[in-house]
C-alpha cells in the first residue's frame, strides 16, 4: 500500500539525510520525497510518498518521532488530503502532429512552456495518477525527457499538520 506522510522538522543541516537514513535503515524505499519551507521560520515540511506495509509505516513513525530535529509525524489518510506534483515533459513534435500535441494538453489542462522547430515542453501540476496518464498519452508521438519534482501535499479542509 503506498503512504504518504508529512513531517515538520527544524530546518537544520543534516535532517534531511537523517530521515532518509532511517527509511533505508529499515529496507523502506522512498517513492517521493520533497522538502520546503513552512509559514513558521525555522521549520520545513518533508513530504514522503512510499510503499510498505501497515506495521513498518507505523514503526517508522514511532522512529521519527524519536529523532531531535523531527517535530511533528502525520501519516495522511487517503482521500483525505490534496496532493501534487510539477512534471515537465519535452516531447517530439513534428509540424503535423503539432495541433494533436496541443489538443491533448489543453484537454489535460497542462501548459506548454516553450516551442521549438520539433519538440515542445509541456508543464503539468497534478495529482500523480493524473500526470501519469498526461504521460501516457504523449507517449505514442515521442517522449524525449521527463523531469517529476517530488508530491507536495496537504489535509483537505481545516485539518493541518501545524507546529
């Protein structure tokens, strides 16, 4: 089952290799991993997106709550929270292709972000599932790079992982 969970921690050097260590540590691969600033100075939120199953996620929890520059552990339940990710996508576009490429993108709601002779690059911002089909669709003219930032995400409503 694939989990997600959403960590503050005190924006220090070394956190972030302390989290990741703990994950390889207990076999755990990372799916996802993304790091920013919050609203509150000195804290980041670490997004991870894994698979595993019941009983790890809730060690690794127990674990990083554990750890001093770990300040609050959230596992985010499905369905219950927003998530996203930032894809650009550089795909083979010859000119008589050109007006299917830019059908698709428009139906998917991405944007395209720059145009040359035979290729363009799409940006998408979406859920994983979504950016996986935009992708999937593209596919058949020639996807010639792809770069995936990490899933950032949030609890839907007032919920909120707050320090």
């Amino acid at each position: 089952m694939q989990y997600t969970l959403s960590i503050l921690v005190e924006n220090q050097a070394g956190v972030l290799s302390k989290i990741s260590g703990l994950f390889s540590r207990r076999g755990f691969n990372i799916d996802s991993l993304a790091v920013g600033v919050t609203n509150t100075p000195g804290v980041s939120r670490i997004t991870i997106v894994a698979n595993g199953d019941e009983y790890v996620v809730e060690q690794l929890e127990k674990q990083l709550n554990k750890l001093i520059p770990v300040i609050k552990v959230k596992r985010l339940d499905e369905g219950n929270f927003i998530s996203r990710e930032l894809t650009l996508i550089k795909v083979h576009c010859p000119a008589a292709k050109r007006a299917e490429i830019i059908q698709t993108v428009e139906i998917m709601q991405a944007k395209i972000v720059d145009v040359a002779t035979n290729c363009v690059t799409i940006e998408y911002c979406e859920c994983a599932n979504r950016v996986n089909t935009l992708i999937d669709l593209l596919k058949p003219y020639g996807i010639r790079e792809i770069v995936r930032t990490g899933t950032v995400a949030i609890d839907r409503g007032t919920a909120s992982v707050s320090v």
